[in-house]
C-alpha cells in the first residue's frame, strides 16, 4: 500500500519479570495471578466466572414471586405438581443459560401453562408472557432474605401448543432468557 509503514521488528523473546510484593488474599484464597507485559510484575487477575468468589442469586424464586404477583394463578419452579392443580397454574423449568460477565449472568428457562381448556391455557399463557415481560430493571427480593436485580425477561420465539402428556391435560410452552446481576462479592 503506498504510504503505509512497514511492520516493526518484534522482539525475538518478551521477558517476564515477577515483583516481590505479596499476592493479595480474598476469603482466605490466593487469586490467580497473570503476567502484564511492559510493567515488569504480575498484576493480580479479575476473578473469573466459575470461581468460587461469585455466584448467581436464586432467578428463579424470584421469576416465581413476581410472575405469582402479576399473574395471579399458582406458579412452581421445575416440578409441576401430582396431581395437577384445576384451573390455570405455570411451571418454570431452567434450561440452561451462560455467564455474560463477573457481574452478569443470563439463565434460559421453559414457562409451561396448563389450563382446563385449550383456550383458559392459550389466554392464560399469553397473559403470563406479557406479565414476565414486564420485569424490567426489578429488585426483587426473595424468601432467603437475597435480592435479585432483574434486567429484563425476554421471550424466545413463540408460543407453542403441547398438551400434557402425562394427563392429556391442555398446555401451551413458551421459552424465555433472563439477564440478571450476580450477588454482589465481598472482596475485603
């Protein structure tokens, strides 16, 4: 390319040099550490997801406490009930999910609504998509005395026709990601 400098040389071996300061302890446990080039010492690293300084908060009691209050019909987490409730009731199902940061987590779960018709569950399950919909920037505090800041509730496509099985009892499937804060971390 004309006027474009030529590439520098690098440098045939990069020199790492350890400082003699102590690696700081959080909770008793060393943290990683990792070399920085150009600063001639090893700089302690940000804890990593998976560690065992972070940890996600309980989501799903709190989709279950904010879905009951703006729902109004009875909503388990991962189980459905034996024998099935009458009436309109939900059930979320974690499916998976990915830490997006230290601070962010995401969790991808299943809301299956049942209902005494196919048209109570139909109406029913689009009332609950609007009602999780709706958690947006929440602090929603949970049983355990925890609490959860909700981002946002997304769904995952639509809703889906799939009678029970088990029952033959109407059903309607709708998949959905929430984004949320992960407990805050006492580094001191």
């Amino acid at each position: 390319m004309p006027g474009s400098r030529p590439p520098r040389k690098l440098a045939r071996k990069q020199r790492w040099r350890v400082s003699t300061r102590p690696v700081p302890q959080v909770s008793g446990q060393k943290l990683s550490t990792v070399p920085v080039q150009g600063r001639g010492r090893v700089e302690p690293m940000t804890p990593q997801v998976g560690s065992n300084l972070l940890h996600a908060p309980d989501v799903f009691a709190a989709l279950r406490k904010e879905a009951k209050s703006l729902w109004g019909s009875p909503v388990y987490v991962a189980e459905p009930p034996n024998p099935r409730p009458g009436g309109v009731f939900a059930v979320l199902t974690p499916s998976g999910g990915a830490e997006g940061s230290p601070a962010h987590g995401q969790r991808a779960f299943i809301a299956d609504v049942w209902g005494s018709t196919a048209q109570d569950a139909y109406n029913a399950a689009e009332t609950l998509r609007g009602a999780l919909r709706t958690i947006v920037n929440q602090e929603i505090l949970v049983s355990n005395g925890q609490s959860v800041l909700v981002y946002g509730v997304e769904p995952v496509g639509g809703v889906v026709w799939m009678p029970d099985p088990d029952d033959k009892i109407p059903r309607f499937r709708m998949n959905f990601t929430v984004t949320y804060r992960n407990a805050q971390i006492d580094l001191l």
